[in-house]
C-alpha cells in the first residue's frame, strides 16, 4: 500500500507538472487544504529542514505554482500559498484521482466501500500520534 501510494504521488506530481518533484506535491495539497502556510509549518509537517524546504519552495516558485507573501501578523515572516495555477492543476489532479478511485470501487459494495473508508480512517488517525 506504501509503495503504491509513493508511486501514485510521484505520478500526480509529473501531472501537476513534469518537472514536479514527487516530494513537492505533498505540500502543494497541504496549501490546497489549510490555505497559506509559513515555510516552517510546511517543513514541519513534511518533516525535513528548513534549507530542504526553501530549495523546494524556490522550485515551486521557479514553477509558478505557489507565491511567497509578507505575514501580515509578522513582518519578519513569509507565508506561502498556492497561485491561481498552482490551486488549478491541483484541483485537476486530485479530481482525477478521485474519478479513478470511484471507478476502481464501482464493482465494490458499498458496505465493502464504507468499512475500507472507516479502516483507512482509522490507520490514519494511528499513524498521526
């Protein structure tokens, strides 16, 4: 399941862009979901360093898919956020994944449907403490 989802990432980072890092499309979802981020936030939910988060926020940049903006609550600080781009191509993959899962899960009843659902779920609530 690991393996195939680091493969699915990689597949809709090239989707999103060709020259998308696969590592890249994490924090572009992140942006999609809560909107503007500090860099540091962003780095500290990826998980990596601040010097490996510039280098990818500058690709993205470079790539027109997010913009760097001053935090109105302070001035030292940036926060990052999607462009109109960026917000599109997002949307357009993660429609597309969507699409294909309701397909692949078309033949499935809907009970199997919703216990996959609540497992995931639950992995996932796992897997965040």
């Amino acid at each position: 399941l690991l393996r195939r989802a680091r493969a699915n990432q990689g597949e809709m980072a090239r989707e999103v862009h060709p020259d998308l890092e696969p590592a890249a499309y994490g924090l572009l979802v992140r942006l999609e979901e809560l909107g503007r981020q500090r860099a540091t936030e962003l780095a500290a939910y990826i998980g990596v360093g601040k010097a490996t988060m510039s280098r990818q926020l500058r690709a993205l940049e470079q790539l027109g898919l997010v913009a760097r903006e001053p935090d109105p609550a302070d001035g030292r600080a940036w926060l990052v956020a999607l462009t109109e781009e960026g917000r599109t191509r997002v949307g357009r993959v993660r429609e597309a994944r969507r699409a294909r899962y309701v397909s692949q899960l078309a033949h499935w009843d809907r009970g199997a449907v919703a216990e996959l659902a609540r497992l995931l779920h639950e992995l996932n609530q796992g897997m965040a403490k």
